[in-house]
C-alpha cells in the first residue's frame, strides 16, 4: 500500500512539475524599470516592477536602445526618466549591473506599465 502511494505522489509531482515548465512565448517574460542613465547605445534602468521574471525591484539593468519602440525612438533623449516594459526572452546575464538576453521590444509606459504611446 505504501509502495503504490509513493507511486501516485511521484506521478502527481512529476505532472505538476511539468505543467510548470509549460514554453512560454517570447513576450511572456517582462520587467518594468525607469530610466536611470542613457549612453548612445544602452541605458542603465532601476527595476520598478519585476514583473514575471527572476530579478529584483530596485536592481539595475543594462539594457540596449536598440528595441525601443515607437516615436521616442527616434529622440532617445526624451526616453530619461521615463517608465519602459521590456519584453525578452527570459535570460539575464549575472554581470555587475546585470544584463538581459535577447530583447524582443520596449515600450515606453507609466509606473504602472500602462503605455503612454
């Protein structure tokens, strides 16, 4: 009897854990950070919201301009101090400050991530 119980509670962990690692689309993983400082190519940003992924609020972030979406784009000094939700793939690079993988877009938002475009 306490074979088959170890049996089922493995079949139902196993299921779970799986139902855990269900594949997310590329824009599932987002944070919300404001604009600390903005270089030609990159800006440092602080983590307002860490949305869905492993960082924490208040830390900060390289991030490329390369992505930014919309009319501020073309006028990156507009950007500062300004609110951005970045969508990416889910990987952050441990540097110090940190870094994220591959940036499918960002958006210029409020606090809130609501988009003021």
């Amino acid at each position: 009897m306490k074979k088959i119980i170890v049996v089922l509670l493995t079949i139902i962990c196993l299921i779970t854990i799986g139902a855990c690692g269900a594949k997310y689309n590329e824009s599932q993983f987002y944070l919300i950070g404001k604009v600390v400082e903005l270089k030609e190519e990159t800006m440092l940003i602080e983590v307002i919201d860490k949305g869905n992924c492993g960082v924490g609020e208040g830390d900060p972030i390289y991030v490329s301009t390369e992505k930014i979406a919309g009319v501020l784009a073309n006028d990156l000094t507009a950007v500062t101090d300004n609110y951005l939700r970045i969508e990416f793939d889910g990987s952050i690079m441990e540097t110090s400050p940190m870094r994220l993988g591959e940036i499918f877009k960002i958006d210029i938002t409020n606090e809130k991530g609501e988009s003021i475009e």
